[in-house]
C-alpha cells in the first residue's frame, strides 16, 4: 500500500534534486557553471547573506523559542499557558506573506515603528528600517520562532523537574541549576531546533523580497533572477545545488550530535 | 548555603529569563494585532495612525472580484491537495505500521524530508523536471507541488497516531470473531478518524498558505490568494489585504486549532 | 523498490494502489486543462492574449477584445503574465506547445528579445505596408507595431524636495538632496540615463554604444541614494506615496496619476526616454490568421486606442487617436509631438547583442 507514496517520492522528491544536480553538471557550462556562480559578487554577496541572516535568525528564534518553550512547560496557570501558546501559534497559523505584510507596515518609512520612535522623541527624521537586512531577520525570526518552539518543547516535556528541584534544594544556585542540570538535558532539543531553523531559514524567498527589497538578496532571490530575468536556467540550478549542500550539512553535523531521533521529534 | 550575592545574581537570572519571554510573547502579538487593527480604518490608502475608521475594508473584500477568483482557486487547490495527500499517504502508512516492513523507516523518512529542504532550491527542481513534461504553469502541477509540501506534516500526524492505536486492539476483535475487514474498520480506521481529519486539514491550510511553488511553478490563470497578496505586497498594496489577512487569520487559527484538538484526542 | 512492493502484496493491496494512483490523477485533471478546437479553414480562433494584469487586461478587454470580438465573431481570451512572457514563451517552446497567440505590449527590451529569438512572427510585407500608412512614423517594426508607449521620466515630489533635477545630470549628482528611486527591472534604462549624465546626448542615445564601465561607476555613486529599486508601477507610485523616497526614475502616466490622487508631482520630460512596448503575434501560435486580423483591427481603430490610452494612461501609436482624446489627456501622452522630441530612444540592437554581459554586470550591480 506503501506504493503510491514510494513512487511520489520517487518520481517527485529524488528524481526533481537528482535532475538538479545532473543539470548543473551537465547543462551550461557543465561543471563551469559552478565557477560561474562563485565568480559572481552578486551570488557570492547572496551566499553571505543567507549565512549570516539566517545565523541571526536562528540564534533568536532558538533563544526566544526556547525560552518560550521552557516557560510553557513550567507554568502551571492555565491563563498563562493560554495566552503564551495564543502568542506563539497565531503566526504561524496567520498565513507566511501575511505575517511579512505586517511588517512591511510596521516598518515603513511613515509606518507604526517609526511614527512612535518620534512620538518618543528618540528620533527626529523616520529611520530606514524597510528594505534593510534587519527587516530580513525580524521577518524571517517572527516565521521562525514558531518553529524553535515546538522543535524544543518535546525534549523539555521530558525534563524531569524534581532533578531541578533536588539540584536547588542540595545547594545549587540557579544559573547553576540551569547550566549544568538543564542545560545537557535539554541539549538535543536545542541542536534540533537549531539544524531545523537554519535549514529552512536558508531557503526563504518571500521574506528577503519583500522587507529585504533589491539589496538584500538571498540565495532564492538570485536563483529567481536566474530563472525569471535572466533565463540562465544552468547557473540557477548550481545556485540552488549550493543551497541544498549547505541544508543538507547543517542537518547532516546535528544529526551526528544528537541523533536522528531528536529532529525528527523536532518536526512533530 | 547561598551566599547573598548569588541571590541576587539568581533573582537577576530569573528576570532576564522572564524579560526574554515577555519580548518574545509581546513580538509575537503585536504584528498580528497591527494588522487586524489597521482592517477597520477607512482611509483611502494605508496610513498610520489611521485616520478614519470602518468596515469599508471589508466590503471591499465581500464585493470587489479581485479577490473572488484566487480565493476560489486557492479553496480549490486546497481541497484537492488534501484529499490526494491522505490517498497518497494514508493506505502506505497503515501498510509500512502493519507489516513491519524493512525499510519502513527510510520511506518514512524521506517522505518527511522535503519539509528541511531549503524550499527555493525544491521548487528549482520541480521547475526543471515540470518543464521536461509540460506541467508547468498548469493547475495539476501546482497540485503535485503542493501535495509534496502537505506529505511531511500528514505523515508525521498519521505515523504518531498510529504509534498509539496498538495492533492487539485489532487482534482483540478478530478473536472476537470480526473479519479482518471489518476490525480494520472499527477499530483502526474508527480510531485513526481524527488524526485523518487533523492531517487532512494540515495539508489544506498548507497549500492555502502556500507562496513559493506557485511563484516558480505557477503561470499565467494560475493567481492564488497568497500569491495575489504576495504581489500586491510586492508591487503596490490594495488596502484591503488588511482585511482579507484579518479573515484569515481567524479562519486558519480556527481550523488548525480545531485540528490541533483532534490531534490530542488520539493521543 | 515501488514495482517490488507491488508484486509482494496481496491484489486488494495492488488495488488499492492503483486506485490511489488513478484518484491523484483524475483530481489532479479535474481544473484547468486548455481545449483546443482544430483550427477551421477561416480562423476563427479562439485567441488567447498574454497581458499585463488588473486595469491594464480590463483596458484591453474593454477597449479592444470586446468590440473586436463583436465584429468578427472570433473568441477572444486574455491571461495575465505580467512580466513573464519571455520565460514563458520559452517554456511553452519547450513543452512543444505554444499555448498563447498574441503578446499585449510586450516591454521594448523583451520584444526584441523574442524577435532574435525568433520567437514572434514577423509582420506579413503587405500588412507591414498598411501599418505603416496609418500608425505614426517610427512605430512599425518587423516583428509588430507599439502600443502602451510611455516614458522614463525624471519625477519629484513637490512637497517634499526643494529643487528638482532639471536633468539627468543633476539626478545623479549627489549634492542634490533627496531619497531616490529607480527601476529594477531595466538594466538599459539606467544605463542610459548614466549615459546621460555623464553627457551623452539624448538625439544620440538611439545608436550610441554605451561604455558599460562608464555606465556603472556613475551608477555607482548614486546608489546609495537610491532607496527603492521598483519592480512594478504599482509599487513605484506606492514608494512616492509612502515617503519612501522623494525623486526618481518613473513612468511619465504614472506620476501624473499620482498628481491627480492627490499626490503633488512635478514630471521632468527632459533627458525622458522613450519607452514603447510591442503588440506581437506569437511564432507557432494555432490561430496566427485570427491573430494578425486582431492586429489589423487594434491599428485601423484610433477612437478604440484612444480610449485604451484614457483608461491606462499610456500612449498609442495612431496619430488619429489624438482628435477622441481630451486636451489634458493628450499633452500627456509620450507620443504628442512636443513630448516626443524630447525624449530619447533607446539602442536596442545593442542591448540584444550585449545582454549576457549587461543583465550580468546589472544583477553584480544591483544585488551585490
């Protein structure tokens, strides 16, 4: 019964990333069109900012995720957990170019964000926040936190709170409770969420285009450009081969730390 | 046993802990209350602070034939990726659970491995072998595309569910003198039923929600909602996107939440 | 591994399987496939058109599609791919089937393009002939005639900028305050108009070679002064709007529209160019007879045009448009005489022979 779906991802997952690499080998330039992409500032410029975007992304969707995380598996007011898991879960439910829109608003030059920083008085002239790379993060970390909270919230439903507790109660301060008792115990969850929040975060398109605009590229937008633009299909596909590699080695490296199990429990 | 200054220092770790979660808690509302907020001011174009207020948005929504057709399509799109999606993956998940097949890991795996690819780069080679058999630009390749995009979450909800309904329950009924049949049917089937629909409405709000595919692999005709409000976000805002977000967001929160329940009860 | 699970499960299992496979094709058949009538010994169609979305397919529905269609009694269907149609006809081309027949304003750059690559028909000799006799000098060319004209033009808003640049010139010239705006999308009209500053002429513009270093370093300078690289007229007019920037490089129709909203503009015709865009019949088409008859008729119905430029805006290539269209709208139309020998026109042929290398060093310029 298993055939239908083992076909699908045969025919619709293996073969489409197969033809991806065979095409860039093959088509073009052949291997060429690999040196042709890293000769391009403009797609070496996109590879930089990818990283480091979406480096910035992860260290604050992982941060704020899992304290979020942690927070709601600690708190025992039901109105708490209500309200905290409202937060968290109404972006992600609220559509991914909706959530973007948002912040376009917010950020414009005449928009929410600039018109109170001079009602504060912290500034006289409206900022330049739209189209900037800080757009970017806020964007994509808004998407993603969603995310690093559940990827992180199954490995500390299993965290036992009397080992806590006990770690208190025989003298243990609480940043060192927290060091050495719950952070090993809570280790796979962060790597998992982690691997998880950067692999996906490398490959967003919609957000760098609208809040990052023509100067702030990703890697999906040079590869659109390629496609759509510039009709050099070749060079798209090494761009999007590089792409992969990359997800494919972050997920690779946490799987070696912390095993399979703990990002597939991320994902559920 | 503690000294002061670790009280102090602890008190302060508390509350930085605590401040963390209150930023990201309020980071988390704020967009999704600015935009409902900014739904019901009546100024021509979006401005803030609005200057009017009203429903003229969502008028606007209810009337004009922008919006009539990509929602259409999207519902569409939407129904019949869902459907396919549990044919695809339903009958293969109860086969891998029940006959213990070897390999039934590594299918499993890579169904749900498309959902960690870095999307651009799918979408690229969907792109490619799409072209090669003319399925670009058509509305069975968009479900294809976003059929490949539910199979993740749909595996994942079903396979955990089925981890929870144990074989011996259907056992217990064959003893009982049901066929085989017919304890498949009332007892697994019945117990799977609210993982199914939990999975089925994923897949739905996934491929509503969905941008990116049907930027690469749409055409012409081929206007969905998220990509119509991708391209008015991107080329120039029509003021009722407020509203239709505000829609939505009430919508799918309902529908995931209602999903998000059945998924608990199998559980 | 699919076969081997087949052949090891029990029929009903196989069943199924098969019933899955022919249920995810039957739903998936279930929308959107295209019926194509053989093409009769009159061609009566149906056309399709590529066009460019919202008021801009409304105006040529209405203006163009809906009498046409009434006259000869050929269906006439309009799909919207704005800014796409190179991609896609090529796409088309490699599936084998072109699924489109006429191109409604194609951009200047794209069409020819598509001309080089040969994918639009050229214009039968005769019917070039009678193009020429009616549309206004300049606007037929081998592969079509121009329609949706506009310019490039220098735009300011007043309210915001003390002084704004009489010229290219001064546009690029960085004592000149003001939070700038360009195109993303047309590598040739920024390097034409930096062509320009750095005093090329704009009588020269249409055969001059431009220096592709010079070009870019004058681009260069001005870069961070520009705020916005737009991607579409929409988005141009909401950047003006917004106060996201206070200058720039605009469609001449588009930034009087923003004046009528209500949004104070001052357009600057100097050093402008002339941008046209192409009616085009696409080569393979099924209904290529259907598809030039639809040509002759948008040529030989000035008042139709007239009123297509009243709904968008843009301009026409039909000199007798002119007498159905009020003085306001007139004079701001790029192809009223006074407007036009202002504005430059650009060297194509160069474009189509350099584009490799110029969209190349265009997307290090712009993204990098």
């Amino acid at each position: 019964m298993a055939a239908p779906l083992v076909l699908a991802i045969l025919f619709l997952v293996i073969y489409p990333l197969f033809k991806l690499v065979y095409d860039s080998l093959t088509q073009g330039d052949g291997p060429g069109n690999y040196v042709e992409a890293f000769k391009s500032s403009a797609i070496r410029k996109a590879i930089l900012m990818t990283l480091a975007q979406s480096a910035a992304v992860t260290v604050l969707s992982v941060t704020l995720g899992s304290s979020l995380a942690w927070t709601l598996r600690r708190a025992t007011r039901r109105s708490v957990t209500a309200v905290l898991w409202a937060a968290v879960l109404l972006p992600f439910w609220m559509g991914l170019v909706v959530k973007n829109y948002a912040f376009a608003l917010l950020l414009a030059r005449e928009g929410a964000v600039n018109h109170f920083l001079q009602k504060l008085g912290l500034i006289d002239q409206p900022v330049q926040l739209l189209y900037t790379a800080f757009a970017v993060v806020l964007g994509m970390t808004y998407t993603m936190i969603p995310y690093a909270v559940l990827a992180a919230y199954p490995t500390m439903t299993m965290v036992d709170v009397e080992l806590l507790n006990a770690a208190q109660g025989m003298g243990a301060s609480k940043r060192k409770t927290f060091s050495t008792v719950l952070m090993p115990l809570i280790r796979p969850g962060i790597v998992a969420s982690t691997a998880i929040v950067f692999a996906i975060s490398i490959g967003f398109y919609v957000t760098p285009v609208l809040l990052g605009g023509a100067q702030t590229p990703f890697i999906a937008t040079v590869i659109s450009d390629d496609i759509f633009t510039f009709f050099n299909y070749p060079r798209a596909a090494a761009s999007s081969v590089i792409l992969l590699v990359i997800a494919i080695s972050v997920l690779g490296l946490a799987m070696k730390a912390v095993g399979l199990k703990a990002i597939r429990g991320g994902l559920g | 046993m503690t000294t002061r200054t670790d009280r102090i220092l602890d008190g302060l770790f508390t509350w930085v802990g605590r401040l963390i979660v209150g930023i990201g808690a309020l980071f988390m509302a704020v967009p999704a209350l600015f935009i409902a907020m900014l739904s019901f001011s009546n100024d021509q174009h979006i401005a803030f602070p609005p200057k009017t207020w009203g429903v003229n948005r969502y008028v606007d929504l209810f009337t004009s034939d922008t919006w009539a057709a990509p929602i259409g399509l999207s519902l569409r799109l939407a129904a019949v990726t869902a459907v396919v999606a549990l044919l695809l993956v339903l009958p293969a998940i109860i086969g891998l659970k029940r006959s213990n097949l070897r390999g039934g890991g590594f299918i499993e795996g890579a169904s749900v491995a498309p959902m960690l690819f870095p999307v651009a780069a799918y979408a690229v080679g969907l792109y490619a072998v799409f072209a090669e058999v003319g399925l670009l630009a058509s509305f069975q390749g968009i479900v294809i595309s976003h059929v490949i995009h539910a199979v993740p979450m749909v595996v994942i909800i079903l396979s955990t569910a089925m981890d929870q309904i144990r074989p011996e329950l259907e056992l217990a009924a064959m003893t009982m003198g049901a066929s085989r049949g017919r304890a498949w049917l009332g007892v697994t089937l019945r117990l799977l039923t609210p993982a199914v629909a939990g999975a089925a409405i994923f897949a739905f709000v996934s491929s509503f929600d969905e941008a990116v595919f049907i930027t690469f692999l749409g055409g012409p005709g081929l206007v969905t909602l998220p990509k119509l409000i991708f391209d008015s976000v991107q080329f120039g805002v029509d003021p009722a996107i407020t509203a239709v977000a505000t829609v939505l967001m009430i919508v799918t929160s309902a529908l995931l939440f209602f999903a998000t329940r059945l998924r608990k009860d199998v559980r | 591994m699919g076969s081997n699970l087949l052949r090891r499960g029990t029929p009903w299992l196989r069943t199924t399987a098969v019933a899955a496979a022919t249920a995810m094709l039957v739903a998936a058949c279930g929308g959107g496939s295209k019926q194509n009538s053989a093409a009769e010994a009159e061609d009566k169609g149906p056309l399709v058109i590529a066009s460019w979305g919202a008021y801009f397919s409304a105006a040529t529905k209405k203006n163009l599609v809906e009498p046409f269609t009434k006259e000869t009694g050929i269906q006439v269907q309009i799909v919207d791919a704005p800014g796409k149609y190179v991609a896609n006809l090529q796409s088309q081309q490699k599936a084998g089937k072109m699924q489109w027949d006429l191109l409604d304003s194609t951009s200047g750059p794209d069409a020819y393009i598509l001309a080089d690559q040969k994918l639009v028909e050229p214009l039968p000799a005769d019917l070039k002939k009678q193009f020429e006799s009616v549309l206004s000098k300049g606007s037929v060319v081998d592969f079509g005639f121009t329609f949706s004209n506009l310019g490039y033009v220098i735009a300011c808003r007043t309210d915001k900028v003390k002084e704004c640049p009489p010229d290219a010139k001064s546009f690029f010239d960085k004592s000149i305050p003001g939070r700038r705006q360009s195109v993303a999308t047309s590598p040739l009209i920024n390097l034409s108009m930096a062509e320009m500053a750095s005093g090329v002429s704009p009588k020269d513009l249409k055969t001059h070679e431009i220096n592709l270093d010079r070009a870019f370093a004058k681009l260069k300078e001005i870069k961070p002064e520009m705020k916005v690289w737009w991607q579409s007229g929409d988005q141009m007019e909401q950047a003006y709007r917004n106060g996201e920037v206070e200058m720039g490089i605009a469609y001449s129709g588009r930034a009087f529209s923003l004046n009528d909203k209500g949004t104070p503009m001052k357009v600057v015709w100097t050093d402008g160019i002339y941008n046209p865009g192409f009616w085009q019949v696409v080569k393979g088409s099924q209904h290529t007879k259907a598809a030039f008859k639809f040509l002759e008729w948008v040529a030989n119905h000035p008042e139709a045009q007239a009123g297509w430029a009243k709904d968008t805006g843009y301009s026409v290539p039909n000199p007798k448009a002119f007498d159905y269209m009020a003085d306001d709208l007139k004079t701001k139309q790029v192809d009223w005489p006074a407007n036009r020998e202002q504005l430059a026109s650009l060297n194509y042929e160069w474009y189509v022979k350099n584009q490799a290398e110029v969209n190349k060093r265009w997307q290090e310029f712009l993204r990098g």
